[in-house]
C-alpha cells in the first residue's frame, strides 16, 4: 500500500473545488428564489414612507 502524498493532495483539491462548485450552484437557486419576492420599486415605494415618516 504505497500511497504518494500527491495522490491525497490531488483528491482533497478535487473534493474542495466539488464542494465549491456544489455551494455556488445552491446559493444561485436561493438567490433567484428571493429575487422574485420582492422588486425594486416596492423597496424604492418603502425608503419613501420611511423618508415621509420623518
């Protein structure tokens, strides 16, 4: 059983840039959830009653 150091290097990197890749994808999908939510002129419409309200 001679395992090379670069071998465990080179499956750790392939493990971190898979668990990049699988975070990134997931953030995108919450991202275009919440977007959907709410638009900019409702938020505009707010910071106008807030601006009021003073």
């Amino acid at each position: 059983m001679d395992v090379k150091l670069g071998s465990i290097v080179m499956v750790l990197v392939m493990f971190f840039i898979a668990k990049i890749s699988f975070e990134t994808a997931m953030d995108k999908k919450i991202t275009e959830e919440k977007s959907n939510d709410r638009s900019p002129a409702s938020i505009d419409q707010s910071y106008q009653d807030h601006l009021n309200k003073k």
